[in-house]
C-alpha cells in the first residue's frame, strides 16, 4: 500500500510491463493467423468440394459421410488408437523404469543415458528404415534366430496385417522412449535427497517408496511427459511411411497419411480438410476434460 | 581433397560458361535405369540447341513426384518443364491459367496431322488450345515372361493368360514365384486394369470407365474379372518387393514366371541385355485381348514472367517431339513414339507387336484420362486391400469397387 502511497497514480493496467506486452506481439498474431485462422479455413473448406484448388462450393456434409464410410479411414482410426493406447502406457513405463535405475547412482550413468537417448537423435525416417531391416524376415531378427537352430521361429510382425501397427510400435517405442527418460531423470533429481532419508528412516522399501511417494511428487513432469507422447502420437506418419508405406494392403494405415494422400496425390483437398478436422475434434474431445481437470477448478498450491 | 577442389572448379567454370544458354529445369520421375537412359536423351538434344538442361528428376514414383511437383506450381515457383501423365491430372492447373499456351508451335509443327493417335493431343487440349507435348505412348497391357523359370519347370512359355494360370503350380513346385508384384498403390491398380481389359473385353470397359455405369461393373461379365484378380493374387502371394524394377527384376533373373507390367518394363530388360523371343517373351493383352491403352507421359510448362524462359520453353516443346527425338527417346525408353510419321525399324519384337496394335487402330483410353485422380485414389486403395488381403472376396470387392464407380465424376 505504502509502495504505491509514494508512486502517486496507479499506472493503467493495459500500460504494465509494456514492453513485455509489445515483445509478445508477434507470438500472439503468429497464434492468432495461423493456428486459429488456418484452422478456421481447414473446418470452413472441408464442408466444400474442393479438389486440387480450394473452392467455395458447399456441399454440407458429404465429404464427412465419404470419410466415414470409407474402410481406409476406419482401419486407420482403429490403428491410431491401438498404437496410442500401447505407445503411451510403454513409453512412460520403459522411460521411467530406465530413469529410476539410472538414479540408483550406477556406474557410468553418463554413458548409458547417451546410449539410451541416441534414437531420440535420429529422424523417423532413419528409425523406421533400421527397424524395417531388423524386422525384414529374410534378413532381420527372424533369419538371424532361424540361423541359430530354431528353423520354424517366426517374427515378421511387418508382414502380417493383424500385428503389423505392433511391429511399427515397437520402433516408436524405442525412438520415444529415451527422451522421457530423460525427463524423468531430470525430475526424479529434483527430488529433495531428504525425502529419501526420511523415507529410509521410516523403513519404508524402496519400490514403495516409489509408487507413494515420489511418483505423486512427479506429478508435473508426468504431465509434460505425457504431453510430449501425446502430440507425437497424433502426428505419427513418417514412420509408417518408412516401415510399411501403409502395407501390407491397408493394414497399417494412419489418419495423417489418409490426409496426405487425399490431399495430393488423389487431388481432392475438401476430404484431406474433413479427415484433418475430424483428427482435431478428436485431440479437441481429449484435450478439454484434461486441461478442465489439471487447471480449472481451484488453483492448486 | 585435391580432387575435390578440382570438381568444384571444373564446376564454377561450367557454371560460368553457362551464362548466355537459358536454363531450364525440368522434373520427372524417370529414374530407374533404363528410365535415365532415355530422358539423357532429351537432356542431349536440349543442351545441343544452346541451352540447358538442369535435371530435375523425383526419385520414388508419380505418386510421390506429383505432389511435389504440383505444390511447387501452386507455391509460385514453377520449374521450367515437368512431366505429367497425359489426361487429368492437370486439369485444374490449366484451368487455372498457370500452364504455358503452346498453341502457336503446335499449329507450326503440325501436331495436329502428326501425332497419332489424336487422342493423345484431346487430352492436351482445353478450350481449343494445346497446353502440353505428348512424348510417348505407353501402354499397361503387358505380361512379360521368362523363358527360363518355364523351362526350369518344365513346361512350355504360354502364350496365353490361360496357360500362365495352368503353369503356375508347375512353376511353385520348381521354387519359383509365379507372379512377381511389387507392392506399391498404383502396381496394384494397374495390374487389375490389365487384368480387367484382358477378361472383361474392351465394351465393359468403356461402360464402366467413361460411361461410369455401376450396373456394368457389378454384373456378372465384370464378376469373371474379379475372379481372375483372386487367382492372379494368389499367384502373387509369394512376391516381396516394393518397387516394379525389383518385380522386373525378379523375371528378369528367372526367379519368377512373369510379371503383369507396362511397357517401361522393356528399358529394364534392354539394361540387362536381354532381347524378346531370347530371355523374354511379352505378351499385349495378357494373349486374350489385343489392345493397348494410349496414355503416356506429357510435358508441361508453367507459365513463367521471364520472356527468355519461355523462349526456351518452347524450344524445349518442339525438340521433344522432333522425329530425331522421339526416335531416340522411345528406344531407350521402351515405349511407343507419339508420331506416326518415323521409322522405328530398329525397335525390338515387343516394340513392334505394339506398333502393329496400334496402326490397327486396337487402342483404348487410359485410366488417366478418363477418370479423376480422386476416383483413381479410391480405386487405388481398394486394390491395395484386396490385393494384400487374402480374405477380401471377389463378391465384396467388386460390391466396392461398383460403389466407387456410382459416385465417380
């Protein structure tokens, strides 16, 4: 009170930290034109029949009802959401696990946090071409068992359509996970070494403490992990694109390459524009309930 | 490092010899072997005129060059010239005012009495005037056939779609693949297109393809044809390779019977070494139906503000369909000249079976020309499926494949 008894006026609130307010400019009209305005003419045109050129020509919901009468976009529906619901609950628990050994003070822990995160340092492309090696059955991991004896072991998850978005998990999961390690590393650190002590003071085992203790406290790193999986979920496409272009037949199909292809290689834009919608109402119908639940409400502490 | 600094010199001092040429970029996606061989020839007769080629080409294939090409177009940087397949593909961008009018050097040149068939300057042609130059024919209906799996099976090269299928198990018993396939989209869709010519004669086609009539395509005629594609899939099952050189490859060596194939097919065997009625045998139409379709590639060129540019442009348009040319361009190419008027006696037995086809008049449109690439796409990822697939039917196949026809612009 008396701070502001010697400033004299009260400076007008729009006025505050004005310069703050004039560097954030461009990152607010970089967010007003192009995630909200673009977004806006996606959603506008994709109620059109827009082929190689965009055009005004409404057509209600047709290009909706194609979508979801289409097999390819239901296949490729059912994949994002198998590849989603494993990638998730592994990545977390492959990264995490690594982290909480790589805390236990082991020996060269610089050198196995490089090895671990090194896939992280590769493009999708560069994964999902080693892992279509590996997984090749002529000369991958199938070959190299079959060569030891067993002749009738079989693992070619890339050529058999019911495990095939499996055998594309398996490269995401090991790209992915060594970044959320990372992270989890890095908040499994900022842990206060007292919170250990008391622990061990009170006997409680170490597993335990775990599971009550620090992984509650990790509460906001889990966030951000899940967050980082998440988004690359939704845009999985290079790989595919890598590993199996979709194969066989239609088997591994994703929502994003639907909307690449549709969008330019069958020149009819208004689909890829319907199909993108529809990828981002589904983000929108998870996004909502979580950011409502993490920060609406009161504010936590 | 001596060598290095000796190339970056050696380029500098071709860059600067340059200057007074025009240049010109021109994308394709010519780039398997032979394929290379026979756009160099465009290169050579481009670069002998004064100018010069700078050599776009798009590795993967159309699928993945189209796009590229076309965003560049839409993006405002267009390239000097860029292959297209004849028919729709282009459709938009002409309408659009984005390509170069070449009606003036085609009135000059005649194109209009030389170019034969004339269907290959229609699909040039919007509004009366001529928007591309048509540099070849190619046709999908083709089988090709190694002489020696047969023989290592024991059994006669057949001469007919027929035979091949009655040869298959002889083939399988000896190790071999009797159907080699690559696995991407458009190898799939094609090799049902042949197939679909081949049994289902050239009237259900027409019916189906440019009157878009979905009662044609789930009748009992087209019913044989999907029926055909079931045995023909489950001659390919064994077949691994993604892209069709790797399939040619196959036959080429041996390793499988045949391949359902378009005429490029012909510049990998020349590679090779191989001649028709040696190695290889090729058969127009399966053996059933002797028609070849006349799509083929067309070049384009974008409108570009740069008056010395468009000259070269329309250079460029009339030495591509110059009869030295087209001479040496088909040859390397393996497909058939876009002029009546030239002496292709040097063509190989495959060739001239294609040449005689087509001074019969046996010709049909292309798929690109007579449907949309969107209807093509939809087509394109039931093929996928059903080829991959070994449960799809032939009955739901073809239920699908007359729903896409029904709805088909």
């Amino acid at each position: 009170m008396s701070m502001q008894d010697n400033a004299g006026k009260r400076p007008v609130r729009l006025l505050r930290n004005l310069n703050a307010k004039i560097a954030s400019i461009p990152m607010i009209a970089t967010a007003l034109v192009v995630f909200i305005g673009c977004t806006t003419w996606t959603v506008v045109y994709s109620f059109t029949d827009s082929k190689l050129l965009p055009r005004l020509n409404f057509v209600g919901l047709d290009q909706y009802d194609r979508l979801w009468g289409t097999r390819r976009w239901l296949v490729s529906i059912e994949n994002l959401a198998w590849y989603g619901f494993c990638s998730m609950i592994l990545t977390l628990l492959i990264g995490f696990t690594l982290a909480a050994l790589l805390d236990r003070k082991v020996r060269f822990e610089n050198t196995f946090r490089t090895i671990l995160l090194y896939p992280f340092a590769l493009s999708f492309i560069v994964t999902g071409l080693v892992w279509q090696w590996i997984l090749n059955p002529d000369f991958g991991v199938q070959q190299v068992v079959r060569d030891w004896g067993w002749t009738t072991f079989t693992f070619d998850p890339l050529y058999n359509p019911q495990i095939v978005i499996f055998g594309i998990l398996i490269a995401g999961i090991w790209q992915g996970s060594g970044l959320i390690m990372v992270i989890m590393l890095a908040g499994l650190r900022g842990i206060d070494e007292d919170i250990w002590k008391a622990a061990r003071v009170d006997g409680i085992p170490t597993w335990k403490t775990y599971v009550v203790v620090i992984i509650p406290m990790m509460r906001p790193v889990f966030v951000t992990a899940l967050v980082l999986i998440a988004s690359g979920i939704v845009k999985v496409y290079d790989l595919v694109v890598a590993q199996t272009s979709g194969g066989p037949g239609i088997a591994s199909e994703v929502p994003a390459k639907y909307v690449y292809d549709k969008m330019f290689a069958s020149q009819n834009l208004a689909q890829g524009f319907a199909a993108s919608t529809m990828m981002l109402v589904s983000v929108i119908i998870i996004l909502i309930p979580w950011a409502y639940l993490e920060f609406g409400g009161k504010k936590r502490g | 490092m001596k060598t290095l600094s000796k190339l970056l010199a050696t380029g500098a001092f071709l860059a600067a010899g340059a200057v007074h040429a025009t240049e010109l970029e021109v994308t394709h996606w010519w780039t398997s072997g032979g394929e290379a061989a026979a756009v160099a020839e465009f290169a050579k007769a481009f670069d002998a005129s004064g100018n010069t080629w700078v050599d776009g080409a798009i590795a993967g294939s159309g699928g993945t060059a189209r796009p590229i090409i076309i965003s560049r177009i839409l993006g405002g940087d267009p390239m000097g010239a860029t292959q297209l397949n004849h028919g729709r593909q282009a459709e938009e961008l002409v309408e659009a005012g984005l390509m170069l009018d070449l009606t003036d050097i085609a009135t000059e040149g005649d194109w209009a009495n030389v170019v034969n068939p004339t269907s290959l300057l229609d699909a040039c042609t919007l509004d009366g005037k001529i928007y591309c130059v048509p540099v070849n024919i190619h046709s999908w209906q083709w089988i090709w056939l190694s002489n020696k799996a047969f023989a290592d099976a024991g059994v006669d090269t057949p001469a007919n779609w027929s035979e091949f299928v009655a040869a298959a198990p002889a083939l399988e018993a000896a190790g071999k693949v009797p159907l080699a396939m690559g696995q991407q989209p458009w190898q799939s869709n094609g090799a049902f297109g042949v197939i679909a010519i081949a049994i289902g004669g050239q009237d259900l086609w027409n019916k189906i393809n440019i009157d878009k009539d979905a009662d044609a395509a789930a009748g009992p005629e087209m019913a044989k044809v999907f029926e055909a594609a079931v045995v023909a899939r489950q001659m390919a099952s064994k077949s691994r390779v993604q892209d069709w050189n790797q399939a040619t490859n196959m036959v080429i060596t041996g390793e499988a019977g045949g391949q359902i194939m378009g005429d490029w097919a012909q510049g990998e065997f020349q590679i090779a070494g191989q001649t028709a009625g040696n190695e290889y045998e090729c058969l127009p139409g399966l053996g059933v139906n002797e028609v070849i379709s006349t799509g083929g590639d067309a070049f384009y060129f974008p409108k570009n503000d740069d008056p010395a540019i468009t000259a070269a442009q329309k250079e460029l348009a009339k030495l591509m369909i110059s009869q030295e040319v087209q001479v040496a361009f088909n040859l390397k190419k393996g497909s058939l000249p876009v002029r009546g008027d030239i002496d292709l006696s040097a063509a190989n037995d495959c060739m001239q079976k294609g040449l005689q086809i087509l001074a019969d008049g046996n010709v049909m449109l292309s798929g690109d020309e007579v449907l949309s690439a969107d209807t093509q796409g939809q087509i394109e990822d039931l093929m996928v499926e059903f080829w991959n697939d070994p449960s799809y039917s032939a009955a739901d196949a073809q239920a699908a494949y007359a729903a896409i026809i029904a709805d088909a612009d």
